[in-house]
C-alpha cells in the first residue's frame, strides 16, 4: 500500500535521506535537520532499504517484524508463568500469544511505519526481562535477566526517547505499591544496570549532541518531550478519559473480557503476592495502568501513545479467555464478544451501503467470518475451546480479506503516490511540486526533493494563484505541478496568467500542472 497520513511519509522520507547521504546519526526532512524522533526506527529502515530498495514494503517490513515479536514475548512471558503454575494455568502462554496476535492495536499499527510499535515492543521485551528476574531463585539467569532488562531500556530510550525509560520505571514502581512491598534494590544491580542503559543510549544521543548542540537539545527534549507534555503546542488535546474507549479500541475483539479482569481484581491478593500467577496478575495491572494514567495527564494525546499498554491488557484478557476455554468462569464476556463481532460486520455493511470507502460486495465477505463466530459465541457458549478459536480465526480472516480486497483501494484515496507517478510518467518527472490550500504530507517522500520548504523545515503552503505564479517563476521552471483540494481547482482555472492541465485526482486533492502565460 502507498504510505497514508502524516507520519508514515515523513519517517520513510527521513530514513531515505539518512541512507543516501550515508549519514546514520542527523535525521533531515527536506534537507533539514528533523529532530522529533530518534534514530532506531530509521536505522531499521535503512536496513530494509539496503535489503529490498526504497520501497514502502522495506519501510514497513522491520516494523511488521517487531510485532510478531511482540506476540513471541508476551506468549513466552505468560507461558513461563503457566510452567510455574501446576497445572492451574493450562494454556495460559498459548492464549495470550493469540490475543495479542489478533488485538486491533498490535494487527493496525504492525502495518505501518510507527515508532510506537517499537516502542511496545523494547518496553515488553524490558518488561518481561524485569518480571521473569523477580521470579528466578538462580543467580546467574536473574543476571542474565537484568542484564537484558536494563538493555531493554537503553534500546527504548533509541526507540521513542525519555518515555522509554518512563513507562518501564513507572510500571515497576506501581507493581511494587500493588503489592505494598519494598523494591530490593540491592538485588537489581541499579548501578551496573544504569551503566548499560546509558551506554547504549549514548550510540545516538552522543553523537548527535556532540553534532548539534543545543538545536538538538532544544527541539528534541523541550520541544518534542516537555512542551509536547505540558501543553497543546502540537494541537492534539483530548479530555483526560481519552483513552480509556481508545484502550477498549486496541483491545479489540477482546474488550469485555479485559473489562470482566478488571472487574474481577477486586477479589486478589494484593499483599505479599508469592505465587508466580498472582505477582503476574499485579504487573499485567501495573502495565496497563501506569502508561494509560501518565498519557492522560499529558497535554497532547494520540491513540499510539498507549499502545505500550497493550501486552499489559493481553496477559490479564489472557487469564479470563484461558479460564474461559478450560469451562471454568462466567460466560457474559463470550456472549458480548459474540455481539460485538456479529455489530461489527453488520457495521462494515452499512459502511459500504452509504459511502464509496468500501466496496459493498468486499463488505459482505468481511462479514462472513464474522457473523459466524459472533452465532458460536452466542449460542454455543459451553463449546468454550470453540468460542475462543473462533475469535482469533474471524479476527484474522477479517484482517486479510480487508487488506487484500480493500486496504490498498482505500490507502490510495489518501495518498498521493499514483497520481505523482502518473505524472511523472507524462513527462513531468523534474517539475517542482507546490501545495495550494493544503499539505498534502505524503508528497514529503513521492515528490521528495521537488517541494519548497520554507526556514526550519516547514513545507510551504501557497494561498492563491498570485502565489503559485510566483513561485513557479522563482523556481525557473516553465511547469510546475500543484497539488490542490478538489474543490479549489476552478482558482487555476480561473486565473488568466495560468494556463491549466488537471493530471487526475483522488477524491480530495487533484494534481495539476501549471505554466505561466
């Protein structure tokens, strides 16, 4: 699929220029220094551009690679648990690997260039690490443990910044205050472990400070840590219960029974919990909470910056659908996941009836497998092994008849890529690309080079037709291609020192090609 929406283009594009100047430690979007994010997203990107070529697919492949390791850790995780269970836990490990695998969350953002799947996943591999060392009685493994554990945090630090080291630190700490016990910390090797940690942060953020000084330090942690927290600089305010559907959202098709564990954590032990299953249940908790509480106070909020709390709520949905499978527990989670599957393709139909987003013959057969397993959960509640594989098999059948009869229909809407191609196909490879109206992101990488930035690396938008006359003589070239919302074409048209050829469009922004009179 073309990459969509502001990000992906922008970090795929990052990535290139990193790779072509042979410059592993600036990022630049445009020729500018870009110091939002840091480097271990782009570094696996150029990976995958040195493996397969630029391409969205090697954009893209390395991040697909860390969700299924997501799903490796946490099933690991949670099957060492059941190994420490006699027997009280059968199929624990196997279950949870299942509900992360078709949780919407880990499925949607596998799919795309996202920092926050790499983060999920040094954060779980950090995480786990921590939890498994807590249970181990041997020396050598706990260290061994620790050793990962504090690694962990270092390459999170690479993945997405200071929150890397927050979200692991705060959900340790609140497991602790679960358990109303004191952290011994003089068994997690604190001193040593810090060492680790920084060493292995210091791969970039040395370097790169060294580079760059204060500029870097400026945009990267008060502008895009700090100021991003404490305010709406970057106009994404939310109301503080923001992510509580979002958590529900991630969770899908699993929501009510991570709402039935949450339910049922009134009748823990939370005092000096011994048993591997009940300190499991407490840090699964702890995981959820601490992230989704921290990004709530935040003044700037997005669906991605919980998606390290996932693995948290896959280990306690995990517990009630094993417990569920193995016919113990009630049966009002299965029969409100059954209605929401079979509301979900009832949804997909109507969708398709009243807009052109999806195609209504593709809508049907999204359904199938979802009506079906929505029938079984609600009719054939004691078949509980039937139920729970029943889910997990609609869920991922769904997935594929969507990316394979609709995705890549729906992604093309939304981007740019076919419509530079076909121009560039028509002669108009080496014109400057302007942007009317509108910023159209996915143009930073399929015009990359051909855009006009304006001082601190903003693209330019353009206000009127005075403007692109303008800027197609400062460019000195005799035609340049505008991008422009379907609705403001008739402006160029209109405008008499313009003459007008419309390339296409799609569905919002038209590509049009201008020359001056």
């Amino acid at each position: 699929m073309p990459f969509v929406g502001p990000d992906e283009p922008r970090y795929a594009q990052v990535a290139r220029e990193m790779y072509l100047r042979k410059d592993f430690i600036t990022p630049t979007l445009g020729g500018y220094t870009w110091f939002e994010k840091p480097a271990l997203l782009y570094w696996l990107i150029i990976a995958g551009y040195k493996l397969f070529g630029i391409s969205e697919f090697a954009a893209r492949v390395f991040v697909a690679c860390a969700g299924l390791m997501i799903i490796l850790v946490v099933g690991l995780l949670a099957r060492r648990v059941e190994s420490k269970s006699a027997g009280e836990m059968d199929g624990f490990g196997l279950t949870c690997a299942s509900v992360v695998a078709s949780s919407l969350g880990i499925i949607v953002f596998a799919h795309a260039v996202s920092f926050d799947l790499l983060l999920t996943l040094t954060v779980a591999v950090t995480l786990a690490a921590f939890f498994l060392a807590d249970l181990e009685t041997e020396g050598r493994r706990r260290n061994l443990l620790l050793i990962l554990f504090y690694a962990g945090i270092g390459f999170a630090l690479l993945a997405k910044g200071l929150v890397g080291g927050i979200i692991p630190c705060g959900v340790i700490a609140l497991y602790y205050v679960l358990r109303w016990e004191r952290p011994p910390l003089s068994k997690l090797g604190i001193w040593w472990g810090w060492l680790l940690t920084t060493a292995i942060a210091a791969i970039w953020y040395a370097p790169v400070t060294l580079r760059h000084g204060w500029p870097f330090i400026d945009e990267f942690f008060v502008q895009h840590h700090f100021a991003r927290y404490v305010s709406n600089k970057y106009l994404h305010p939310q109301p503080f219960y923001f992510y509580l559907p979002v958590m529900l959202a991630l969770a899908l098709p699993w929501p009510a029974f991570l709402v039935e564990a949450l339910v049922k954590a009134k009748s823990w032990q939370w005092r000096r919990q011994t048993a591997a299953a009940g300190k499991l249940r407490l840090f699964a908790l702890a995981w959820l909470v601490w992230p989704v509480l921290f990004f709530s106070l935040s003044g700037s909020k997005l669906p991605g910056y919980i998606l390290p709390a996932l693995p948290g709520a896959a280990l306690l949905i995990g517990e009630r659908v094993a417990k569920y499978a193995r016919g113990e527990g009630s049966r009002w989670s299965v029969r409100a996941t059954g209605a929401l599957l079979i509301f979900a393709a009832a949804g997909a139909i109507v969708y398709a009836g009243r807009t052109n987003g999806l195609p209504l013959e593709c809508a049907v057969i999204i359904a199938v497998p979802l009506i079906m397993a929505g029938v079984i959960n609600l009719l054939l509640t004691r078949l509980g092994r039937l139920c729970v594989v029943s889910i997990v098999v609609a869920t991922f059948a769904a997935i594929a008849l969507i990316v394979f009869c609709a995705a890549d229909e729906v992604a093309r809407e939304h981007s740019v890529r076919d419509l530079i191609n076909h121009a560039d196909a028509r002669g108009y490879s080496s014109a400057p690309v302007l942007q009317l109206h509108h910023i159209e992101r996915t143009a930073e990488f399929y015009a990359a080079g051909r855009l006009t930035y304006l001082a601190g690396g903003r693209v330019e938008k353009l206000e009127n037709p005075q403007a692109v006359l303008d800027a197609l003589r400062k460019s000195g070239a005799k035609v340049a291609l505008v991008i422009v919302p379907v609705e403001y074409i008739y402006q160029l048209r209109d405008y008499a020192p313009l003459e007008v050829q419309v390339i296409g469009d799609n569905g919002a922004v038209a590509l049009v090609a201008v020359k001056a009179l």
